[in-house]
C-alpha cells in the first residue's frame, strides 16, 4: 500500500515528516511511500530511498494561510499534490502534519466524501485510564463548527467503524457527550440525537456521557458536536499540561527534599506522562471522505509521525473507507 | 445584613451546613442567618444559636427531583421558603448547597431576574496558574442548555460587574472561549457574539480564548454559551481528579522508591492541589437575579460552606444586584 505525503506540513517538516517515513518504512514491508515538497531539502535528511518517491514542488501552504483559498490557489503545493494522488488512485491514504483547516479543505474538495456521509467528523484517539480499554475515540473534534442532528448520527456510525476494525474493540459502546447523563439533558440537538441514537439497533448505544468522566473509560466512542468536541479536547489537553507543568514547578521550588522525592518519583511521573500520550494512537483522523487521511499535531517529531503513519496502514488494512462506503450506500435515507 | 438559608440541601445536609453557618457567624460580626429546615435535625448539630433564627418545615427537594415541579410543587420545602423569604425582603441573599435545578427555578420564579437581564448566568471562580490575578471568573457554566447572541453579551456584562466588585479586579480583561484565537473563528454565535464584544465600549474585551489556555491567566472573565461552560468546566475538574488520581496510584505501586518519593513530596503534592481547589473562592453564582444567590457543590464540607457564605457577604456588600440593577435600567436596548 502507498501513502502520499505532504512533506513540508509542520513545524519540523521536512526533517522529522522524513525520519518518520523512514521508520515507518523499515517497519512494514508493505509500505509504499511518495513524499511531495521540496526534494533537496527532503534529500537533504533521507538516508535511504527504498520504497520512498519524491516528487518535487516549490509550492507549500504556511500554518497560517487562509485554507479554502490556499488549496484553491496553491494548486502545485505539496498538500494539494498529495492529495491530488490520493484522488488519481497513485496512493491509498493521505498523510500532513500541517495547516489542518487545509487538510480539511484539500480532503473535501479533491478526494472528496463517502456518499451518504454529509459532513466527516475529526476523529481523535484519548486515553481511557480506567475500563476494559486503554484508549476511546471520540467525534467530532473540530471538522464542523456547527452540527445537525443527522450530522451527530453519521459520526456515531463512523466512530463505531473506527473502534471496531482499527481499534480493534468488539461491539464498541458509543456515548453522547451532554450536559448530564438523564436522556433529556441538553439542547434540541443532543436532545434529538439521544433519541436516533437509541432508535438505531446497529449501534450499541449506552447513553450520555459527562466531559467530568470522560477520560474513566465509560464509553469506546464519544460523539460529540465540533463545536464541544474541539473545546473539550484542548481543555483536556490544556488541564493535563497545566497541572504537570504546576506540580513541576511546585517541585523545583520546593527545597532539597522536594528534588529529592522528584528524583526518586521520576519513573512514576514518566509512566503518567506515556498514560497521558494519546500520540501513540497516532493522529487525529477525518472520518467521512473516501481514503484514510490523518493529521498529525503540527509539532509531531519523527515517534509521533510513524505512530500517524502505522494508524493509516491499520486503516487501509481493514479496507476501513470501503466497508464505510458499502454501509452507507446500503442504509436507508434518513 | 442578612443570608437565607436552604439547610436541607446537599450531601451532608444539615450538619455541614450548620457548621459552615456557624464558622461564618464566627468570623463576620455584621452576618445574621435564617435556616430553613427540620428544626430538631438542625438543632443537633448547632452549637450556639447567637444570630441564627430557625425556621421549621417538614419538607425537602431531594437531589433527583425535576427541579420544576418540584419548586412548583413543594411550597414548604426549605428552598422554596428560603427563596420566599429573599423575595419578601427578610434575608439579603441566598444559599443552597442542594438541587441546582431547583435552586435556578426558585431563583427565577421567586426571586426574579434583574429587568434587561434575559437569561442569568451560572458564574464559577477557576484557579490562574499564571497571569497577574490567581483566578478567573466564567459564565454561563450551565444555567442555560442554550445561549443566543444577548444572552452572551448580558453574560460578560454580569461577569464583568462581578469580576470588578466582588473579585476585585481593576478592568477585568473579558474574553469569548471560542474554537481558535481569530476574530472570524466559530459558529454564527460565537462570530456574532465577538462582533458584539468588541464594539461594547464598557468592556475591555480582549479577543477568543481556547479551552487550552483557560488555566493560564489570560482572562479575568471567561464568557460562553451555557453548553459549552458545562462541558468545559466539567472536564477541568475531570481531567484535574483523573490525573491526580493515576498519579497517586502510579506512586503507590511503585515500590519503596515510589513511596518514598510520594512521601518527599506530600508537601509539593499539597500545594497543587490547594492551588487547584478552587472552593476557597465560593460556590457557583447566578448572576443576573435579583439578590445574590451561591449554589454550593452537593458534596461540601463546612469549610466549602463557609467560602460560599463569605462571597456572598462580599456580594452584598459591594452592592452588586443594585448596581447590576441600575445599570442594565440606563442602557440602551439592544
């Protein structure tokens, strides 16, 4: 299988995109890799071509570049290529650490949505520190900043996909992010999408769920509208770096015994920090267009692009957008 | 001045309550209180009855009754009878610690909304782990399932006033928690409410917010629609006491070293959490009615009581429904 890559996306890019690739690579036999962007700067960290083409653009899209305009107007960038691959059929998956309104932007208007999926859903993969799994999914997590209820509905049904054949979890509970857990909590559009949600027998739906639980392992998939979704990622984001950084700072000014107990509390404080790193999982995943696409965080170093790059392969392996599209082209119209 | 009481109310209900009624009786000369609640069960725990009347009812709102009906229904109950008595000028301000449903109903059916208040905002005080002030204030925390683009604007007004007079703030800086940092960024709400902020000459509105950055002191005054605050205020909470908690079960099954450690570092780990616990700031407050009213969280100690009861001394002293009052009476409508 063939991934196209958009090289120059990212803080670190092209050095770390490449040292991820090359992981990746030596990793699976079966990967294929073509890598677009600026070929002697990418050369310039490759060690070794096999199995890896480039092809080369002086064009990119900056971070902060307008998307929709920029994958309108920078129609040689290494994004718009990359997916432009994607879309001819010359690779099966889509991978950038870069401006993610531009992924967006690129997966919707080239490769283009599942028929029958309205809106795809940003799909994140967060720890679950207590349950029977290690890790939940949850949807959307800024793709959309508005959603309706049928909006709502598709994303469960992706979600439920995604934990099923790439998570791997068997008859995956889905939970509705509200306001409290009774079933009429909430505004009309988490009241409504309560009830779909119940009605729907291919879904193994257990109720709402409060963000206050969210990381306890109640639920495989979390469906959320974008909107709550993006704000309650990076609040858990932003509280679990907060607190690290307060209790880091409480120690190194805390005198000799607080160092002291620092010191010998450092592989406990290392075992919370790889409970906390969702990275492993791999990337935020938008769920709904028609090949596998992941973004990695724009900060990712070499580690966090071949987890992306594993999680895409997991993805092509279970045929994850085709057994997607079958469903929805035999569902019944809502 | 004088604060109303809802005895009955919260998890350890009434002894906790009477306790906190009593520390704050102690430590504030110019405090009277008027207990509502079965008579014997208050007197058991009561030590010393100087300026605290009793007034007896048999009836209760329990924590899982619709909160609606229930003020509608239980006349009698000690909430019901605490509000009334707010309502018809013998007490100055309201406490519950019970049912915050039916504390918001009785607070807008018997005491009533500030005229030009359309929607009062459920208002919390958070920890700034840095940035010039050591906490912030944020509304609407879910007073409100939904908020249109007044019910925004009216809430930074009310946290604006709150921030000034009862945190003592000097032009508190009022930001939108939004879904990215630039202007156009979010649904209709959230792009019309900026516009909204910014042209309000009253308010020093310092642009989005991301739930990313909430803890960081950036703010003074955190304004988002009722949805969004729950999600996010309950997954501060959450993430804080789920980190907190892997942490210390990391340490103790971490062998001697770990428990060493932990040991070291009791006095580090204290100063966290204190700086965490935001409590010692008060209850949650609905800002917008006409008397000060503090719900206090279900599970509260008497320390956490007599917080709530501090700040709403600090509510009525500072005049705040008053001036709330006047000067939603000289704006101009929207």
């Amino acid at each position: 299988m063939k991934v196209a890559i958009d090289a120059m996306g990212g803080d670190y890019a092209p050095e770390k995109i490449v040292q991820g690739v090359e992981l990746a690579r030596d990793q699976y036999p079966d990967l294929r890799f073509i890598l677009f962007g600026k070929e002697s700067k990418i050369k310039a960290f490759l060690k070794n071509g096999e199995r890896i083409t480039i092809v080369h653009t002086d064009s990119e899209i900056a971070m902060g570049d307008e998307p929709v305009r920029a994958v309108r107007q920078k129609k040689t960038s290494s994004l718009v290529l990359a997916a432009q691959a994607v879309k001819d059929g010359k690779a099966d998956a889509l991978f950038s650490a870069g401006n993610t309104g531009a992924l967006l932007a690129a997966s919707l208007f080239i490769i283009g949505r599942i028929k029958g999926v309205d809106r795809p859903g940003m799909t994140t993969t967060l720890p679950a520190l207590a349950g029977p799994e290690d890790s939940f999914t949850m949807l959307d997590v800024g793709a959309n900043a508005e959603s309706k209820v049928k909006n709502m509905h598709q994303f469960a049904i992706l979600g439920n996909f995604y934990s099923a054949n790439v998570m791997g979890v068997t008859n995956p509970r889905i939970a509705l992010l509200n306001n409290g857990t009774e079933e009429d909590k909430g505004d009309p559009l988490h009241k409504e999408t309560y009830q779909i949600l119940s009605d729907d027998t291919h879904l193994n739906f257990v109720g709402n769920i409060e963000s206050r639980e969210l990381l306890n392992g109640k639920a495989d998939v979390v469906v959320t509208d974008g909107f709550t979704g993006n704000a309650v990622l990076k609040n858990t984001e932003g509280t679990a770096l907060s607190m690290l950084k307060l209790l880091k700072h409480t120690i190194l000014d805390s005198g000799v015994q607080g160092k002291l107990g620092g010191l010998l509390l450092k592989p406990a404080f290392k075992q919370v920090q790889n409970k906390m790193d969702y990275s492993k999982h791999g990337g935020a995943v938008l769920l709904g267009v028609k090949a596998p696409v992941v973004k990695a965080h724009g900060s990712s170093n070499e580690i966090q692009v071949y987890h992306a790059l594993r999680q895409l392969r997991s993805m092509v392996a279970a045929n994850l957008t085709k057994n997607l599209a079958d469903y929805f082209a035999t569902r019944p119209k809502e």
